[in-house]
C-alpha cells in the first residue's frame, strides 16, 4: 500500500466483497465522492448496504470494537437470493445466525468514522482461556517484523486453555535469522501489540505455506493437520506436494494432536 502510494504516486484503492453479493459491500466510491484511504480497511459500505457489526443476537457492537459482519436486509440488488435446488440450505448457511441480517462469514470493526476494517473469517477467531481472539490480528502484527514475508496464524487445541495460538512465518528472500530468536522477537510482538492475553508462545519458520492458485493460504487445512483430522485438499491447491511437507514440519514441531485413545 505505501510502497505503491510513494513510488508509483496512484490512489490504492481496496474493497470488500464476496461470490455471493455480486458486487462490492465496501468500498471507495470513486464515481461518486472518493474518500480519503486507510491502510487496512476497503472505506466504506456501498450504497445499499446496511453493514453491522454484531456480537450476537441484535447486540450492535460500538465503535471500534470487533464482532461478526452482517448486512441487514434486505440485500440490495445483485445479491444472491436463494441457492439453486436447495434454498433451506441458504437459510441456514446465510439467514439463521442473526434474524434479520445476512452472515458475512467475516468479523471486523468500524472505526469513528464509519470505516470498515475485515480482519478475517469468523472461524479464524480462537478461543484462549475464554477470550475470543483474532487470529489475523496476530498476523498483522507478525507480518510487521522486517524478516517476515508473510505468515498465517492458526489456534490449537490445548488442555488448559482451550485452545492456543501458533505463527507460521515465511521469511524474506535473502534473510538468514536465529530462528530461536525470531520466535522471542515475534512472541514480544504479539505480547506488546495484543496483550498477554493472547498467550502467544510458538512460531516456526517454514519454507512455504500451502494456497491456492490466485495466492489465498489454506488455513482450514492448516488447521485440520493440526487437529490431527483427514485433510481435505481443495481442488484449486497451487502445488499438492506443500500439504505432506508442511505436515511433516508441524509434526517434528510438536503442533499436531495426538490421537486420543479410544
């Protein structure tokens, strides 16, 4: 974002939207009035778009604070209205979380001035001890450290607290780190960013992170090796080999459950 904004001097412009609304959910509406831009949020909801943030049932969040994105319908048009030959299959996977409200699958926050920020899928928030927390938020503050490239974060299980939280970090071509010290440098980070709270103790390095073509990591896979369940391979995976190499990694790291006796 600033890389582009200084060396190439044109506005970054981001937005938000899903396969199911058809066109953008938030955005910066450049034919109407452009806005202002801020790293990590798509600006503001479009026109048509009534987007709440909400911990559940009909309780709105406030200002700042992070819960689950809904959009209150009705949706406008464009968006989808039922799915074809099973509509009670729409009902439940869209409608019946929050009455009233279409379920993003996302959560996120607004900010003061009625910008959104997504930080990530509902299912990428971990339980820790009893606290929700964001997964994404951590690899915000991971991928901040100079050495990393990028990274995914993903919560695993753990008999005390619920479950934790584990960093995989890519490092930057031509980066050579300690990689002992990286983890104390990256577990500080979170600690001062996020708060012990977050009981952030593990990152390891690996050499790549499995995605699919168009460049999305797999954490749902990253999360089914971890669990120790039957890992489902999507069809649109880049490269098939990374999923053996990265769970034979996560094994000798210690970060896969052991199969619970029967």
């Amino acid at each position: 974002y600033f890389w582009a904004s200084e060396k190439v001097g044109v506005p970054v412009i981001d937005h938000w939207w899903q396969t199911e609304t058809g066109w953008p959910i938030c955005s910066n509406p450049m034919g109407l009035e452009p806005l202002a831009t801020k790293p990590g949020s798509s600006s503001v909801p479009t026109p048509g778009f009534n987007v709440k943030v909400l911990q559940g049932a009909d309780e709105q969040q406030v200002t700042g604070e992070k819960g689950a994105i809904a959009i209150k319908l009705p949706l406008p048009p464009g968006c989808l209205t039922t799915i074809w030959q099973d509509h009670q299959r729409f009902v439940d996977g869209y409608l019946r979380e929050f009455e009233g409200y279409y379920s993003t699958g996302d959560n996120g926050y607004v900010d003061e001035g009625g910008y959104v920020f997504i930080m990530g899928r509902t299912d990428d928030v971990i339980n820790v001890a009893g606290h929700r927390l964001s997964t994404g938020e951590m690899e915000e503050v991971l991928a901040g450290h100079p050495a990393i490239a990028e990274c995914s974060v993903i919560g695993i299980h753990d008999a005390l607290k619920g479950q934790l939280p584990v960093g995989l970090v890519l490092l930057k071509d031509g980066v050579t780190v300690d990689e002992q010290a990286l983890e104390q440098d990256l577990v500080q980070r979170v600690r001062d960013k996020i708060g012990p709270v977050a009981c952030f103790k593990r990152a390891i390095v690996v050499n790549r992170l499995p995605k699919t073509r168009s460049g999305k990591i797999l954490r749902k896979l990253l999360r089914q090796i971890a669990a120790n369940e039957s890992v489902a391979v999507p069809s649109t995976i880049d490269d098939p080999s990374s999923v053996s190499e990265i769970e034979t990694l996560m094994r000798e790291k210690g970060l896969v459950n052991k199969p619970t006796a029967v």
